[in-house]
C-alpha cells in the first residue's frame, strides 16, 4: 500500500541521515557504557557496605571467641596459649576488621554517586554513539565527576584502614587513571561532529 510504502521511505531516509560517529568515538562510546555498566553494579555493593560490615563484625566476633575456648582445657598450656593468640589475633586483625564507625555510611554514600555516574556514563557513552548535539561536553564532564569520586574515594580508602577501604582504594585508583585516560583522548579528538549536528 502507498502508506506503508512511503513509511518505509521516511525510515530509510531517516536512517541514511543519521550521522555516523568518529571511529575514536565509537570506540570510546563502547568502553565508556561497559565501564559505567561495572560502576553502577559496584556502586550497589558499595550502597550494601553497612550489611557487609556487619558480616565481618560478626565474623571477627566469632573467630575471637573460638580463640578464647582453648582446644583442651585440662592442658597445661591453656591459661597461658589461649590469650597470647586471643592478643595476636587482635593486634594484627582488629583495625583492619573494625575501622572508623563513620565509614560505612560514607560508603554507602558513595555507593549512590558511584551509581548515579554510572548511570550517566553509560547515557553518555549511547549519546557519544548517536552524535548527539553537545555529547561530547556531557561525556566529558560525567568522566570529570566520575575522576573527582575515584580520587576522593583513594584517599578517604586509605586513611579508613579497613580491609573493604583498602578495596574501594584500589578500585578508586583504577578507575580514576580510566576516568583521565578516556578524558584525555575525548579532549585531544576532533569533536567538531557535536557541534554542528541536530538534537
């Protein structure tokens, strides 16, 4: 019929003006949304960091515990093994294990921008893809935010001390030397395409 004809018409030409993006774009469209994909998903873990905490409280309460009931209480070595292991265990485990009390809801905190941007990067990245109008701004400030979190989140890591820190620290670095590499190559590009293109 000459309706669905001229429909198939107007889909097509609408698909052979739709501008296709620089191949440095496409690339960076494509790990820019499987990066902000693993930044949404980690940032739900960071979200659940309170219940993580909780877990390894008791955990460290129940390994404490098995070190105070000797193995054999009749033995001669009891009184005197049970609370220098009690002591080591201590020493060696307790501030990586209890960390500042303001930590989790810092992380949890995190966990939602964390999410957020991840969200963003990855509506960047399909706008990047479509040659959207002023894409490449909005890409490149998600990847500034997302750069100023990682950074924040290496230092405040370090200086909690706590095994799940020392994680979010590391993570943070990783993903703030992605953040700059991706930035660095989005401004030395040609973005002339986002800037003359239609909405």
């Amino acid at each position: 019929p000459p309706r669905r004809w001229s429909r198939q018409v107007t889909v097509s030409v609408r698909m052979m003006s739709q501008p296709k993006p620089p191949i440095w774009a496409l690339i960076l469209g494509i790990l820019g949304f499987c990066f902000g994909a693993f930044g949404t998903i980690a940032g739900a873990q960071d979200i659940a960091m309170p219940y993580l905490f909780s877990i390894q409280k008791q955990a460290a309460a129940t390994v404490s515990k098995a070190l105070e009931e000797p193995a054999d209480p009749n033995g001669p070595e009891s009184e005197s093994t049970a609370p220098a292991a009690q002591d080591g265990w201590s020493e060696a485990m307790g501030p990586l294990l209890s960390g500042p009390p303001w930590y989790p809801l810092y992380s949890m905190a995190m966990g939602i921008a964390r999410t957020v941007l991840g969200v963003a990067c990855m509506l960047a990245s399909l706008a990047l893809i479509m040659v959207r109008l002023g894409a490449d701004f909005f890409f490149m400030l998600v990847l500034g935010l997302s750069a100023a979190r990682n950074f924040t989140a290496v230092g405040i890591g370090v200086a909690a001390g706590t095994l799940f820190s020392f994680w979010a620290a590391a993570s943070g670095l990783i993903g703030f030397f992605l953040d700059a590499i991706l930035l660095l190559v989005c401004l030395i590009c040609d973005r002339s395409p986002y800037q003359s293109v239609g909405a």
